[in-house]
C-alpha cells in the first residue's frame, strides 16, 4: 500500500516509499494522526479567533486541539489530508503524533 492504514501499530516513515509525494516527503498519510498547534474550534477559520498556539506554555490544561490526517486504526476511507478532529493532548494514544518541520531557507 501507499501509506499505513487499517493496521496494529505504526511503521518506519520509510514503509511506504511509494507513496511519497512529488518533493520526496514520505508517510504523510497513515501511520499516526498529527496535532496541530491550534484548539479546537469550528469552522470557518478566522485567523484572528485565537485558536493558534504560539507559546507551548499559553496551552489551557483540557482544551481540546485540533488534530488532522488518518492512522493505522482509520479506515482506508477516512485517510485524507482533510480529516480532522480533536482530542486532550494530555492524552497519549500510539495513533496520534506529531511531525517535526524545519523552515528551509532559499538562497539568494
């Protein structure tokens, strides 16, 4: 398969080769579903509503954030960029986790 679905635990990012996206990125589907820095709230998105954490340590303990994508639990249908839900990140379920991004800086 392309990612991990619909599985019993998570697989090394590069499990997946084939479904790697056009700039090389791997495992950006499956395997766990990623928190985001932002508490859950309803759509639509205003930026100025104050959902997104900036500072780790603004985070009110119990407020739901937001999470994205599918895991090995989801099914195969429910896997997409798209999906979203929320959760307490003082919970620690192996189906959800985070991706660690760096800024990449252009020359010139």
């Amino acid at each position: 398969g392309l990612c991990n679905v619909a599985g019993d635990g998570t697989t090394a990012v590069t499990a997946h080769s084939d479904g790697a996206s056009a700039y090389g990125v791997e495992d950006l589907l499956g395997n766990v579903q990623e928190w985001t820095r932002s508490l859950w709230q309803p759509y639509p998105y205003r930026p100025e509503g104050g959902r997104e954490i900036v500072d780790g340590a603004s985070l009110p303990t119990g407020a739901p954030m937001a999470h994205r994508g599918g895991s090995f639990k989801s099914k195969p249908d429910e896997v997409r960029c798209s999906a979203r839900g929320n959760y307490v990140p003082e919970s620690r379920p192996t189906w959800r986790g985070f991706r660690v991004a760096v800024e990449v800086k252009q020359d010139g």
